[in-house]
C-alpha cells in the first residue's frame, strides 16, 4: 500500500535531515480509487491479539504467563501459538521485559520490502503522534480538544519522548521534543469535515441509512425515504413504495449510492491514513504510541470492517498501541431534538431517524474503542477534561500482553469473527481486542 505525501513527509522528518517544507502543511494528495475487493485482500496466517490485565485497583498486570490465558474465536477455543510480554521504558528495571517466545508475525512485521528509515539522530525510548481529525470533528469540539492539547503540552515531554501532531488534512509539525512547535501545529487545525453528504439532496440520505437500504436491505428505511422523496418532490404517492420502477424509487436509490460512495470514500482515506501512520511508527525504536483524536466515524459497510480489521492487524503486528480520545466529551453522543422525520408520516410513527442516529454514533463510539482494545490502547470518554485525558493516553500501558492463535482452519470468506480471552487468575479485568475479519481467498487471475 503506498504512503500518502503527509505521512512520507512524517518518516523523512524523522530522520532529523531534513527541515519542514512547506508543501507539507497542504491536505494530502487523493490516492487512486481503489477497485473492487482490493482492500479486502488481506491475507495473514495467524492473528495477533494484545491484552491489557489490571488488578481490582486499576494497576496493570505483569507477571502473568502463556498457560494463565484461555483464547476463543467464535466461541470455540484457539491455542495461544506466539506469546510476548511488552513493558514500558519506566518498569524495565522490576522484572523480564518478555516471557515466552516472540511469535513469528512479530518478528517478521516489517519485512515488508519498505525502505529502510534513518534513525533518529537524538536518543528516544518512545514516540507518540497525536493524530487530530479535522475530517470529522464539529468548529465546537476541534476547538475544545485543540485548547486540551495546548494546555496539555504546556509542560515538557519526558526525557526521551518525542512527538509528533499531524492531522488528516495537512498539518505536521515534524517529530520534536519541544513542545512549542507542537502547540504550533495544534493552533492550526481547522475543521474541514470534507466527504459529507449533501444535506439539501432529495431525499436527505446519510451514510448510515444508505447502507441499511442498499446493503443491508431494510425495508423500513425504503418506505421511509421513499415517503420523504415522494413530499419533498412533490409527487403522488398512489403508485406506493412497492412500485420498482417508478421515478420516486429512482430518486431514493439515487440519492442513497450518491451518498454510500462518499461515505466509502471517507471511511477508505480515514482508515488507509491511519494504517499509513501506524506502519510508519512500526518503522521506529522504542515504544510507539498513536492517539487519536476524534468523535469517531461510521464503519458499519463491509469494507469498512475488512479496512478496521486491517489497521488492527498492522498495528498488533508492529507493537503499536492506539489510544482513542472522544473529542465530544460528556454527553457527546446524545440524540439531539432536532432529528428531521420532514416529509415522513411513517418515520414520525416509527421514530426511526433518531433510532438511526443513535445507532450511527453507536457505531462511531465503536470504532474508537475497538480501535484502542484491539491494540492494547485505552478509549478516554464521557469526559469533558480532555486536558486529562491526553495526558493519560501519553502515558500508555505500564504492560502489554500480545497472544497469537492460527487461521489455519479458518475459512476465508471475509466473515467477521468475535474474539474473548479469559485469563485463569481471578479479580482481574481484561481489556482484549473484540474480534477481526477472516481474510478472503486470492482472486482468480
């Protein structure tokens, strides 16, 4: 997969050769529609899975060993084929840093025929990005988390941190122990919320009920945006919604794959931008933490969960921890009143719309947890001390467990996969990733 401009410019700037050019602060170049199944093609033998265990008191847990974890996949038991224990730099010196032997995957990650990137030229025991997204969050919370990050970056990084603030749409500020150019870079994000749905299409589609109509088939959601398009249009509705091939049918599956192929589009650069960071921290020394800014985003299509599942599997691979900050603090994920049902007898009877808005943030909520279980990370929300709640994910996990199970017997058919460990040792809490997405077949050439 190739490195979007923004992010190659991060890897150079690691190096400490370079200085910032300042085509670097514009939004990254579109990469080439991807074609059908492409990014479904991830092919993998086994699957890593990290496990962070704390005790009753909240303290991570770091004397466990392979024989202590019990592994299911769908319910059925897997044997546990790799284990490693990661540590944090500040608790090296209390016990072994690893137990067990160090899976296949993990040794073999990065060799991936990726050049070779420089060490840096200052001594670092961890690096962090702050990942800010002005795809997705509101003027109202960029600027809340953006105040959260200055102030939070008002005392100095660790001896041997570095890090870096980049965003989805342009700003860097090149990897830096000062925190001055840090604060900078945060200071220039600017909401941009590109790849939306027109609002003022008839009918009004989101990206959510575009799929629940056109890929999952519901039928609820049909009648109701084909009610919304027959008032809005101003047409009869004596042909009814059963009626296939009339004009108001072809307004609604109109607007609802106008709108499905920008919510593709968005979840696609989303999520191939993060995997792009996430491969460039792989390629660095020490401990590498990426924190993830945002409200979240809808990933609910099937090629939204192949692409999750896809940046889940390189980050664990690459012993990279995602942290996630909910930037809509308490309360963020609230129905509003407002929610339209205009132009709609049959969604004001069934509440339907503010059923699919609070699924949608649901699903948004979703993906920043998984996202931070699925690596080990931690989901900082229903906070509004963001301030706080950098500051915690800048610390990361004192332990990091990685379990590694075969896909031998698994069949692949792109099928999702629900995951739950256990471990044997009692009053501890677990926090494991959820589950992943079975790789489909090579296509036939």
């Amino acid at each position: 997969m190739s490195i979007s401009p923004t992010v190659f410019a991060m890897i150079v700037l690691l190096t400490g050769s370079v200085t910032l050019h300042s085509q670097l602060a514009a939004p990254p170049a579109p990469e080439a529609p991807a074609t059908e199944g492409t990014v479904l093609q991830i092919h993998v033998s086994s699957v890593l899975v990290p496990v962070v265990v704390r005790d009753a008191q909240g303290r991570a847990v770091g004397n466990l060993k392979q024989e202590d974890f019990r592994l299911f996949d769908q319910g059925k038991r897997r044997p546990v084929i790799g284990f490693t224990l990661q540590q944090a730099e500040a608790h090296r010196d209390e016990q072994p840093a690893v137990q067990g032997s160090i899976s296949e995957s993990s040794k073999t990650a990065n060799d991936s025929g990726a050049p070779p990137v420089a060490q840096p030229s200052a001594a670092a025991n961890r690096f962090i990005v702050f990942l800010f997204d002005d795809r997705h969050l509101g003027p109202g919370n960029l600027e809340r988390a953006k105040k959260a990050g200055i102030r939070m970056l008002e005392q100095p990084l660790a001896d041997g941190d570095r890090a870096v603030v980049l965003s989805f749409l342009g700003v860097n500020s090149g990897m830096t122990h000062d925190s001055a150019p840090l604060q900078a870079a945060i200071a220039k994000l600017k909401p941009r919320q590109i790849n939306q749905h027109d609002h003022s299409q008839c009918p009004d589609i989101d990206y959510y009920t575009a799929d629940q109509i056109l890929n999952k088939h519901s039928k609820t959601e049909w009648d109701i945006a084909y009610e919304q398009a027959a008032n809005c249009a101003h047409k009869s509705l004596a042909a009814g919604p059963a009626n296939g091939t009339g004009y108001v049918e072809q307004m609604v599956r109109t607007a609802a794959e106008q709108s499905l192929v920008v919510g593709d589009q968005d979840v696609r650069e989303t999520l191939t931008y993060v995997e792009d960071v996430v491969r460039s921290l792989s390629k660095l020394p020490g401990q590498r933490t990426l924190i993830l800014v945002s409200s979240g985003f809808f990933t609910g299509t099937d090629e939204g969960m192949a692409l999750h599942s896809q940046v889940v599997n390189v980050a664990a691979a690459s012993n990279v921890t995602i942290n996630t900050l909910d930037a809509g603090g308490l309360g963020g994920g609230s129905v509003s009143g407002n929610q339209s049902t205009a132009g709609s007898v049959f969604a004001n009877i069934t509440g339907q719309p503010g059923g699919n808005q609070l699924e949608s943030m649901r699903e948004n909520q979703n993906v920043m947890s998984e996202l931070a279980d699925s690596t080990g990370g931690t989901y900082f929300h229903d906070s509004n001390n963001l301030e706080g709640g950098l500051k915690t994910l800048a610390a990361g996990p004192e332990y990091l467990y990685l379990l590694e199970f075969s896909l031998q017997d698994v069949k692949p058919n792109g099928s999702y996969h629900s995951l739950k460990v256990e471990v044997s040792r009692s009053g501890l809490a677990l926090q494991a990733r959820k589950g992943y997405v079975a790789p489909l077949p090579p296509k036939k050439k």
